[in-house]
C-alpha cells in the first residue's frame, strides 16, 4: 500500500510539472515577441541617430540579455565585417527551436531588409516589422492569459486523478 500512495503522490507531481511547463511555453512565446520588439527598438534607434552599421549595432546588442533569442549574441559572436550578415542570420534563427514559426517568419523578414536600402527605406521597413510583432505578440499575451492557468489546472487535476486511480 505505500507504494501505491509514493506512485500516486509522483503521478501528481508529473501532472503538476506538466502543467506548468506547458504555462512556461506560453510564457516563453510571449518572451520572445518582448525581447523581438526590443531588438527591433535598438536598430531604429540606432540607424536613426547616426546610421550605424550591423556591426557595431551587434556589439551594442551583445551587451543585452536575450534569454529568449539566443541567436542574437551567437551572431553578434560570430559575424564579422567580412561575412554575409543575412546568411548568418538566416541560419542561427532557423536553429533555434523555441521560437514558434510565425515569430521566425517576421525576425526573417527583418533580417532580410537590414543593410539592404538607404536610411529612410530600414526605417519605414522596421516599423512594418515593429507593427507586425506587436500583433503578434497581443495575440500571444491573451493566449498565455487564458490558457496558462487552464494548463496548470488540467495538469495537478490529472494527476492527482490518475494518482487516486493507482491507489
């Protein structure tokens, strides 16, 4: 019988933990648009103010914390003057797994209009991408706000009833 009871408190630690870390993955692409919107926000900056290149903007970028785009400081690590910036951005975004294909498509997209055009035509292009995010990421903010407490539910109460059905 004690076994039992140690089986079933673990099945409900396994709902639990299930749940929640379903709620993180939402929590996380609501991350993702956040810190998205941040980078976005550093290249206007700085390509208004001054018209700086992709260089230098990465060095700015590679001082910031990006838990959720890793691939940021892996560029800003990797790329030089020398090597082609779309490519390697390219390829860093589409080896990161956490981020959902959706958010991908736009940081493409912003990788592909960077360097490409005068001031005024990165500009006009950052703030389509800006605005794109931003839906994005308001859809993604609701999404987490009426689902995550759902998950966490559904995964202590599953739990704990298959923990009751294995006493």
């Amino acid at each position: 019988m004690g076994i039992r009871v140690i089986a079933a408190v673990l099945v409900a630690f396994c709902g639990a933990f299930y749940g929640l870390n379903s709620s993180e993955k939402l929590k996380k692409r609501v991350l993702v648009c956040t810190e998205a919107d941040k980078v976005f926000r550093v290249f206007e900056t700085m390509i208004r103010s001054s018209g700086t290149d992709i260089y230098s903007i990465l060095a700015v970028l590679k001082r910031e914390n990006f838990s959720a785009l890793g691939f940021i400081e892996r560029l800003s690590n990797e790329y030089s003057a020398e090597s082609d910036f779309h490519s390697q951005w390219r390829q860093l975004l589409m080896n990161e797994p956490d981020i959902p294909q959706e958010e991908k498509g736009i940081l493409l997209d912003f990788g592909d209009l960077l360097g490409t055009s005068d001031i005024d035509g990165q500009l006009i292009g950052i703030s389509a991408v800006k605005a794109l995010m931003l839906e994005r990421f308001q859809r993604r903010s609701e999404e987490y706000h009426s689902k995550a407490k759902l998950y966490r539910s559904v995964g202590v109460l599953a739990g704990v009833m298959v923990g009751i059905m294995v006493i």
